[in-house]
C-alpha cells in the first residue's frame, strides 16, 4: 500500500508554531512514528505553503497511489481549487485537522474541502495522521472486496 500525506500553509513550522495548539513534535517524528506502525505501507510526504502547488500534488499521485492523507491547512476554508482537486481524483482522501476546528473561529467551521474527502478527521492533534491511514487501509479492504 502506498500513502501520500500532504500538508499545507504553515505545516512546515510544527513543533515550533504555537505548541499550544499545535504540540512540540515536528511533522518528520510524527512520519518516523507512522513509519514503525505501519511498516507494510510507503509514505510519501509533501508539504507546501502554495495552493497551486498542493493541487499539483493530489493531481500527481491520485490515480496511482491506494490513499491520500490531506491536511489543507487554512485552505480548507477557502480553496475550491483544491476541493475540485480532490473530486476529480479516484484516490480516496481523508482529511486531518490538528485542532478541532469546530471549537476554533466560526470561518474555520466551514470545510469546502471535505465534502470531497472520504472523511474527515479532526481535533486528535497529530494522532489523526494514524487515525487517516487506519482509515485509508480500511477504505482499501472494502475496496477490495468490491
């Protein structure tokens, strides 16, 4: 099984923006760790704070790749792009959000891109990227199936 986790806007800076919210840990251990728990998939893992870019990314890998772990940062809110991103692919997404964004600002209550998604998971702090691949494997299982 191959994964590809995508991290938007301001991702990059985990571990050191705002650990109240965010935690300590940067997004590389959080990989290490995902890497010992599953250690029959591939990861690959791409982070940008350019939309275009992220778009690119879901393009690239989702007709080819058994998941996508996407985690649009602040244009979850606000990129349709990437939402028509999401929609044109076969890949499944799930969607993570560090924080509960419904228990933040009320702009942040609005996810254009999710409605796309598989799933979404929110508020488990990075503990959601493992919570999105046992749900990616569990997508892939019923897949199979069919």
């Amino acid at each position: 099984m191959k994964i590809q986790i995508i991290n938007g806007p301001n991702l990059n800076l985990l571990g050191k923006r705002e650990p109240e919210k965010y935690g300590t840990e940067t997004f590389e251990e959080r990989l290490a760790t995902l890497k010992k728990l599953f250690q029959t998939i591939t990861f690959d893992y791409f982070q940008s704070n350019i939309e275009g870019e992220i778009i690119n990314k879901i393009h690239e890998t989702g007709f080819s790749y058994d998941g996508i772990v996407l985690n649009p940062g602040g244009y979850t809110h606000t990129s349709v792009s990437i939402a028509d991103a999401v929609a044109s692919v076969k890949t499944p997404v799930v969607e993570v959000h560090i924080t509960n964004v419904a228990a933040r600002e009320e702009f942040r209550h609005n996810s254009l891109v999710g409605r796309n998604c598989s799933g979404s998971i929110v508020g488990f702090g990075l503990d959601g990227y493992r919570l999105a691949v046992e749900a990616l494997i569990e997508i892939s299982k019923k897949s199979d199936k069919e």
